[in-house]
C-alpha cells in the first residue's frame, strides 16, 4: 500500500509538471526521469504490471487535468485580456510595500465566469471582503521577465489576470470576513511591537519568522541569511508547523494530557498559524504530513514519513494542480525528502551525536540544491554547518515571538533574548557571506545538469537499498556538476564578453575578461540595478572592478549601493560629472566622457554611444555582445546591431 501510495504521487506530480512545462527542458527532464526510474523498477522487478498500470494511470489524469485547468483559464484570459472596461471585486489577499504601496487581489465576475485579478496600486487602507471598484481600466496577463517569473508565481495564486492604467478608484467598506481580518489586524499588531522593542531590523527578522513577511528584513541583511543557506527560516514551513506542534504535544504530555487532547490542542495551534501566515502552501504540506503522523499514533499504527509525504503532495496536487509553479511548495518538498528520508538513511551508521547532525545537514542540502538551483541564482555550500549553529538560536527566537503573540503582549520580556540571539545571528551571517569562496552561481545550462543529476541520485536512493552505492552516485554528481561549474565558468571568462541585459528604458551592460568584471548603466532607470545584480549572480559573479553610473548618478549610487551589496566594488565611477577620462579596471581599459563609453581587453574594443535622446547604440572590434530578446540592444538581420531608443 504504501509503495502504491509514493508511486501514485510520483507520478501525478511528474505529469503536473510535464504538463507545465511541457516545451522546456524541466518538464522533459522530469519525464526522462520517470521513465528511467520506472525501467529500473521493472528490471528490478520492484514493482508489478499492476503498479505499471497505475501509475501511467495516475501520469495519464495528470496531464489532463493540468491541460484542461490550463486550457479554460486561457479561454477566460483571452477574452478579457487588452480590452479597456469596469471592474468591481472583493478584496481576498492584500500585500503591503514600503512607500505606501499594496497590491491586492480581487475577485469578481466577468462575463459570467469568476476572475482573480492583481492590483497593484497606493494603499487604499483596504480590507479582505471590501469591494474595490475601477471605472476604467485595462486587463493584461502577467509575463515572466528576466527579474521574475511572474507569470508563474501568480498561476500559483490563480491569478492570471493584471490591472493596469487604472482610472477611478472606489472603496466600499464591509464587514465581511471578520475572523480573517482579526486574524490580520493580530499580525499587524504583533509585527508593530515586535519592531517597536526590538528595534526595525531585528523586530523584521522575528516578523518574517513567525508570519513569513520579508518586508521588515533589510535586503542586505535576507541576502546574507540566504547566501549562508538559512533563507527557510523566514518562510512558515514544516520547520515551523512541526516545532510548534511538537512542543505543544511535549507541554501537554507532561500536563498528563491524553492522546486525543493532545492532538486536538496540536490542530488548533496548526491551524491558527497557518491562518495567520496567509495559508502558504509549504504549511499545509507540513499540516498535512502533521496530521498523518500524529494520527497514526493515535490510533496506534506505524507511521512512515515518505508515505505521509507522499500523500500531502498528492492531496494538494489533485485540490490544486498550479501547485507545482510554487518555489515554496517545490523546496518544502525536496527538503522533507532531505531531512525526513534521504539524511537518515545516508547517515545511519553515525553514532557520534555531532558528527551525525553535521552528516544529516549536508544531505538535506545536497537534497534541496536542485531545486533551489532551479529556482534561485545561489545556493550556499555552508548550509550544514550553519544550520547547525544559527538554526536553533532562530528557533529559540521564533518560539519566543510565538509565546509573545499568543500572550497578547502580556509576555513580551521574552522578547529581550530573542533579540540578542537574532543580532548574534544576523552578525554572523553577514561575516559568512562575506567569504565568497561559499557562495556559487548558475546560469540556465548549469541549473539543468544539477536538476538531472539530482534526479539521478534521486532515483538510485529510490531503487536501491545500498548506503555504498548511493554514496558513490552522490559523490559523483557533485564531482560532475563542480567540473561542469569551473568548465562553465571558464567559458565565459575566456573571451571578452559583453552581456547587455534589460528592456525598453531600462538598460545596462556586464563587461566580462579574464577575472575583471564591469558593470555600465547605460539608462538611469532604478530597475537596471536589479539587472546587472541578477546577472551577476547567475554566472558566480560576487567581485566586480568598477560600476559605471551614466545618468542621474546621485539617486543611481544608492539604488547600485543597495542592488550590489552582495558584490564588492573596487571602484565607483561617475562620469557624469567628467569630460573624458581613461583608467584600468582589473584587465580592462577604459575611457569614458559624457557621451561614449570604450572599453578594451586583449586586443579586443568595445564602445557604447548614447546620443542626446537617451538612445545607445554598440560597435565591436572582436568582443562578443550577448542580448537576448528584449533587451535594449537586438541584432539585426545582417549581423549587426542596431539601436533602440529608450
């Protein structure tokens, strides 16, 4: 029953994501997968026809489920995409930015058929059930961008359908939903005295540990907590559920409670944390596998993590099938596996009490590094061992921020020590990511060998019961994908490379030679900032030898300040305020004056040209020019590159 079980949901969640990505290598690569782990299984005579029988069954529903949700949400989009009306919808999820900025997201009837819409728009002081009414507007369909997929993100929240060009705006309160506006008046509240004793920076972090909101964490400081591999901490998780959980049924077990008290007192605090973190799909994984576990106890059955696991994501994959365009549904996954699964039995034969909670760190990072890769442009190879030391002090924090929610603020002097351990963590996080020999970047062709390699080491855990064998297939992915990295990497540095990224107004350029790396803004928009530090990131980038700001310096120097502050800069130069100068950066020549940028490196010359209308053009003598479609720069049909005017 319980191989049936993994099979099954093996299975629809390879078809959910074939189905999604069917055109691209990751859904063929996921399908390689199975047929491959499926071949293995049969020679091994692992399974029976039967088994065969079922999961193509279960491959089959996948597929056509996804492609029909798929298909009429097309229809619905297209029919009201690029068309100027009216809107009126009910507010169901509001997030709020910095600047006095929201973004909500309204459901209301069009043409018959219930839409979900973004809005992205000043903070109306809205609530969930309020009716947000436009008089003129126009509906477009997210695109994923070179910044951000956001398409797929809002798929993951059945959104499918953006505002834009708004015009008359109306709010009409209502007292709908009041439990869930309670429970967001709580986590406003909560989050307010949190910053208010212990200060904006540390009151964020506690924030984004116990609700998941990222938005009081300074960049740099989320940069270096992810760079040390400890980003999960600010997502509510199973990290989360199940300490909560645990402790809880710990405390009650010493109060002499029986099972069932116990269990029911466990659901309801599952249940109110995942209510006030906004249901996150990672929680409801981890509520799931929660009550499995906990279930068979009380019942006094066996319970087994994979199955339980297993069954969570085929429970939430049949509710909901976009679920597999989540990044935090995906990683919750593969760390489960990690940690629940694959740790244990790589590290079983490990007595020693440190020597194995090292071991059970590096294999659930080397579980979640495919993903991660597939979804982020880093992942830290120091995980496992801080993990080891800034999780349990994030931990400590966490439970303290609970005890002073639930208190209703009656506790809150145990927010003192949570306080001093989050400085101590936030320290030495920013000294780790500092030391850039920790940190790895990737770009597409990278994350597609790590995602085949993990799913190869996947499949030999799956069909194998052999520490030994596991072991070596480990090792030897790790020895192929860090060859392929340096081979990668090597590549590009070879050759003077010139990558210029962005589109319409926003533009800028990364010069690459040898070990220097530049990087030129060639727009003065705030968003080429965001372009050049992307890039940087995905080919391993963490030293650049100059910035060269080109228009509105002043507000450009703290936007690149704040973009790159991952990335050490030896020099920042304005040349807006020069007439014409020539200097060296690392193995690069350049000079530069208020309308010409030219750059040479190994006999090779490039030079950028912006004319008083703001338009740049390009001409090489032997550097290689990489734009990719929508950028600034495109090729032309006869091999040269023409100009764009921004």
């Amino acid at each position: 029953m319980k191989r049936k079980m993994i099979g099954a949901a093996a299975a629809y969640m390879s078809g959910l994501f074939f189905a999604s990505f069917f055109i691209s290598s990751d859904g063929i690569c996921m399908l390689i997968s199975a047929v491959i782990g499926l071949g293995l299984a049969l020679r091994k005579r692992l399974i029976s026809s039967g088994d065969i029988i079922m999961i193509l069954a279960a491959f089959t529903i996948a597929v056509g489920v996804f492609t029909f949700t798929d298909n009429r949400n097309a229809r619905t989009v297209n029919e009201l995409s690029g068309t100027e009306r009216s809107f009126s919808g009910e507010v169901t999820d509001i997030s709020r930015y910095s600047g006095n900025y929201a973004s909500y997201v309204l459901k209301g009837d069009e043409n018959g058929v219930n839409v979900k819409v973004s809005f992205y728009t000043s903070d109306l002081d809205a609530s969930y059930g309020d009716i947000i009414t436009i008089d003129s507007c126009t509906l477009n369909p997210p695109e994923n961008s070179y910044l951000f997929a956001s398409e797929n993100w809002q798929k993951s929240r059945h959104v499918f359908l953006e505002i834009t060009s708004a015009k008359g705006i109306t709010l009409e309160k209502r007292c709908k939903r009041p439990l869930k506006n309670a429970l967001a008046d709580l986590r406003e509240q909560t989050m307010q005295r949190f910053c208010d004793t212990l200060g904006t920076e540390a009151g964020g972090f506690l924030s984004g540990m116990v609700f998941g909101e990222k938005g009081g964490i300074d960049d740099s400081s989320r940069l270096s907590l992810y760079r040390c591999g400890i980003g999960h901490i600010l997502a509510v998780s199973g990290l989360h559920v199940s300490i909560i959980a645990g402790l809880l049924m710990w405390i009650m077990r010493i109060a002499g409670a029986g099972r069932t008290a116990s269990f029911a007192a466990a659901e309801l605090l599952m249940l109110m944390l995942i209510a006030l973190a906004n249901y996150p799909v990672s929680a409801l994984r981890a509520a799931i596998m929660m009550n499995l576990i906990f279930g068979a106890r009380l019942f006094r059955r066996i319970p087994d993590r994979l199955t339980s696991l297993a069954a969570a994501a085929l429970l939430i994959c049949l509710c909901d099938p976009y679920a597999v365009y989540s990044s935090g549904f995906m990683l919750s996954l593969s760390g489960t596996f990690g940690i629940a699964v694959f740790a244990p039995f790589m590290a079983g034969n490990i007595k020693n009490r440190i020597l194995s909670s090292m071991a059970l760190g590096f294999w659930t990072m080397l579980a979640i590094m495919p993903v991660s890769i597939l979804y982020f442009d880093e992942t830290s190879i120091i995980s496992p061992l801080t993990n080891i030391l800034l999780v349990p002090m994030c931990t400590a924090a966490m439970c303290a921020g609970m005890v002073s929610m639930l208190s209703l603020g009656y506790l809150d002097a145990v927010l003192y020590p949570a306080g001093l351990l989050i400085r101590a963590v936030l320290r030495i996080s920013d000294r780790f990511s500092g030391l850039n020999i920790f940190i790895t970047g990737f770009d597409r062709k990278l994350r597609l060998i790590a995602v085949c390699l993990g799913a190869a080491v996947v499949l030999v855990h799956l069909f194998t019961k052999k520490r030994k064998v596991v072991l070596c297939v480990v090792t030897a992915s790790v020895v192929a994908f860090s060859a392929f990295s340096q081979i990668r990497m090597k590549e590009l540095r070879r050759n003077f490379t010139a990558a210029v990224i962005g589109e319409e107004r926003k533009c800028a350029a990364v010069m690459i030679c040898g070990n220097s790396a530049v990087v030129a803004d060639l727009s003065g928009n705030r968003r080429t900032a965001e372009y050049a530090e992307k890039y940087l990131a995905e080919n391993g980038i963490t030293r650049t030898n100059a910035v060269i700001l080109t228009r509105n310096v002043n507000a450009q120097f703290a936007v690149y300040k704040q973009a790159l502050s991952g990335v050490q800069t030896q020099a920042w130069v304005e040349y807006g305020f020069m007439g014409s100068e020539s200097f060296t950066a690392g193995e690069m020549e350049l000079n530069v004056s208020d309308s010409e940028i030219t750059v040479s490196c190994g006999g090779k010359h490039l030079t950028f040209t912006t004319d008083k209308n703001g338009a740049v053009s390009v001409s090489t003598d032997g550097a290689y020019v990489d734009c990719e479609p929508g950028n600034c720069l495109t090729f032309g049909n006869d091999g040269t590159i023409t100009r764009r005017r921004l």
